[in-house]
C-alpha cells in the first residue's frame, strides 16, 4: 500500500469518526435531564402559546434528524448557535475562553515533555541504581496522585504559604498569565508526566538491550552516536504516541484544574454550563475535545512512520 494511499485512508477515518462523534453529541441533547427550553423561561410562567413559539423559534418542534441536520450544516460553517446563559454566539463565547487553556495545555505539554523524557531516559541509562530506583518511587507516586489532589497541595504549600505563584485567576498580560499558569500546569502533568516517564524509560531499555545496538557497540561505535542513532530514535515511536493521546486527553482534564484555580479556561466553562443546562455551548465543547483528540491521534499515526522507518517499511500504516 502507497504512502498516498495510507494518509487517505486514515483522512477518511478521521472524517467518518467526527460525522458519527457529532451525531452523538447532538443525540446527548435528547438523553440528558432537563429541557432547553424550561432553561429559556425558567423564573417564568409563560403560556401554552408562548412556550410553542419559544419552541419553533429555536427549532425545538423540527423533526430529530431535521434539527441534526441543521446543526451539522450551521457547525460546518462555523455556527454553533446561541448560548442561552451568556447571550451571544457560542463560537464568541468559546473563543474568549480558550487562548487560557491552550497556554494552560502548552505548558504543561512541555513540563511533561521534558520532565517526563527526560527522567525515563536518565532511568534507563541508571538502570538499577539508586537513581533508577529514585525515578521509579517518583512515578509512582506522581501516578497515583489525581490533579485535584495536586491542586490542593500546590496552592497551600506554593501559593498560600511560600507566596511564589498566585493561586487563582488568569492573569494580565504574557508575564503575569504564564506566572499564574505554572501551578495548575503542574496539577494538571503530575499523573501524565509519571506515564511518559514509564513509557520512555521502558521503550529505551527494551532498545538498549536489542540485538543492533550491542552489534553497533561491540564495532567500537561512540556510545553517544549509539544512544542517537539507535536507541533514542527507535524509542520515540511509543512515546509520541503517548504523548499524543495525553495532549488531546488533557482537554478533558482542564475542567477540574480550572475550577480548582478559579481560571477562566474552557474546562471551567464546561462545567458552568453543563450546571446551567446551555446545551448549545456543552456540545460546542464537547465536539470540539473528541474532534482535537480525534485530528492529534490522526497525525501521530501520520508522523509514526517517519520516526520509525521499520514502520514505513511495513507499508507506512500500523
């Protein structure tokens, strides 16, 4: 199978696993407790009349698939309706809150990169000694502790009683915003970190003990190109895929970062509006974390054959 052949076959499946995610997503309207349009007049009486008026005015007396398709064509075009809670488009609504998540998932992506790499390659290359054995407690007692745990013992020791790192709010300006950003970045790749660490320190001793890399030292290769060129390169096909899962994953996981910090990210927006029943805005995000999970896994499957030419030998598909 060409290499052509592969990126359109994993394009449509992308394409095919949105079209059925947001099928699901508008069904969870229809599944979940409460009605819209009790939202729309709640702290009201209004009557019969009024309350069908409300209805076909957004559309709730149109048939299922009707409505469905009208949304997905609105959603195409950039559409996602009219939040009942803030009183504008959901896409202006969405947008103001997430330049605070994206900064809050780029930091931590990089904590996680380098922390998490980092500490898995020095255990591998230590294996069995005491800072191996070191790196080994740390996973797992980073894996074991949730992010709202983290939270509560960053803000108390690092922020109430240190006083280094403001313990809510977002922040004004580039400074002051990536200031108030690095505790909940760290609450939130606290259990991530510790999995790229496994991974990495596994995949790289698996590497370190395969048959090429002794070959390569036994010809008197310099240990640093062996570690370069054999072991490293042929370790990151697992660790990108990891990592790619966890990114796309740490979305979800910025809800309860945000709350806990009192940051206005689109996590905590979820939540307000999943309490408040704006159910435009909840399947807006919703759609958005499965189509950003769904497009990065996408990619690392695209980017896998290039780090590992085994792979592409294969066909250029796993």
């Amino acid at each position: 199978m060409s290499v052509a052949v592969a990126v359109l076959r994993k394009l449509a499946g992308m394409a095919v696993t949105l079209l059925v995610t947001s099928f699901l997503v508008f069904s969870s309207l229809y599944l979940a407790p409460g009605d819209p349009v009790s939202f729309l007049v709640r702290g009201r009486s209004p009557s019969p009349a009024e309350m069908a008026a409300i209805r076909r005015q957004f559309g709730f007396d149109q048939p299922f698939l009707e409505r469905y398709w009208h949304w997905l064509d609105a959603v195409l075009h950039g559409d996602f309706g009219h939040s009942y809670l803030f009183h504008e488009s959901v896409g202006a609504v969405i947008w103001s809150r997430l330049p605070a998540s994206l900064l809050l998932v780029a930091v931590a992506t990089l904590m996680i990169a380098v922390v998490g790499i980092g500490a898995g390659a020095l255990g591998a290359l230590r294996r069995g000694t005491r800072t191996d054995k070191g790196v080994l407690l740390l996973v797992t007692v980073g894996a074991a502790v949730p992010s709202f745990a983290a939270a509560i013992v960053l803000r108390s020791v690092f922020g109430v009683r240190l006083g280094w790192f403001p313990t809510i709010g977002n922040g004004n300006g580039p400074l002051d915003q990536l200031h108030h950003v690095v505790l909940p970045a760290v609450a939130l790749s606290v259990t991530f970190m510790s999995l790229v660490t496994r991974v990495t320190r596994t995949a790289m001793l698996d590497q370190l003990g395969s048959e090429h890399v002794e070959v390569a030292l036994s010809r008197g290769t310099p240990h640093r190109t062996v570690l370069r060129h054999h072991v490293l390169r042929n370790a990151l096909g697992p660790i990108v895929t990891v990592c790619g899962l966890l990114v796309s994953g740490m979305l979800v996981s910025t809800a309860i970062v945000e709350t806990a910090f009192g940051m206005s990210g689109i996590g905590s927006l979820l939540v307000q509006c999943v309490d408040e029943l704006d159910f435009q805005v909840v399947q807006a995000l919703v759609l958005l974390v499965v189509a950003v999970f769904v497009v990065v896994n996408t990619l690392v499957d695209l980017v896998y054959p290039l780090i590992d030419p085994r792979v592409a030998a294969q066909g250029g598909a796993r």
